[in-house]
C-alpha cells in the first residue's frame, strides 16, 4: 500500500518553477475529506509555494497544482474559516447585477 501512495503522489514530487523536491516535510494536509485531499508544499529550493487539490472519483485520480504566495500558516488560517453560504453567494450576484459593487467591500 505504501507503495501505491507513493505513486500517487510522484506528480507533487517535483516544484513547477525551479525542479526541485517537495519532501514530505514540506507537505501540510489543508483539508480531507471522504475523496479530496487539499495539500499545501513549498519548494526547499526557491521557497514558492503551491496547493494540490486531489480528489477520487468515477474517472479515477484527478488533480490540480497552483502556484500560490501565501504561506503555510496563511492557508491554514484561510482553510479555517467557514465556507460562503449559498445566501451570500446570491446576495453578491444580485449587489453586483445592480452596479453596487461597492456594498460588496462595507
């Protein structure tokens, strides 16, 4: 089983920008959940900074990797928060419909 996981996981090995490794140390699981998994890693060579959304599905292992400048404890604090209501969702649309992108900011 250790094996598999550590197949899975060869597409994160590797920062985007420079080459070099993310090693288990600079991984933080953000979030997990029954067939996600959020994960934030910073390069030990050029310090940037990536998230990995990678989910289970029908089609089998999905993921995304995005280069990001916040750090580990700024994505914590953000993961930490509560998630946007459908209400609020509908509310924004609705001040921006009306030209009140203002209201959005008060």
């Amino acid at each position: 089983m250790a094996k598999n996981k550590k197949d899975n996981s060869d597409f994160m090995s590797k920062c985007s920008f420079c080459g070099g490794e993310f090693g288990a140390q600079e991984m933080t699981v953000l979030e997990e959940k029954e067939q996600k998994t959020t994960l934030h890693a910073t390069c030990r060579e050029c310090k940037t900074s990536a998230l990995f959304f990678i989910s289970n599905g029908q089609a089998g292992l999905l993921s995304l990797g995005v280069a990001t400048d916040l750090d580990k404890e700024e994505v914590k604090n953000k993961f930490s928060r509560f998630a946007v209501t459908a209400d609020e969702v509908i509310d924004a649309h609705q001040l921006v419909s009306q030209g009140d992108v203002a209201k959005l900011f008060q």
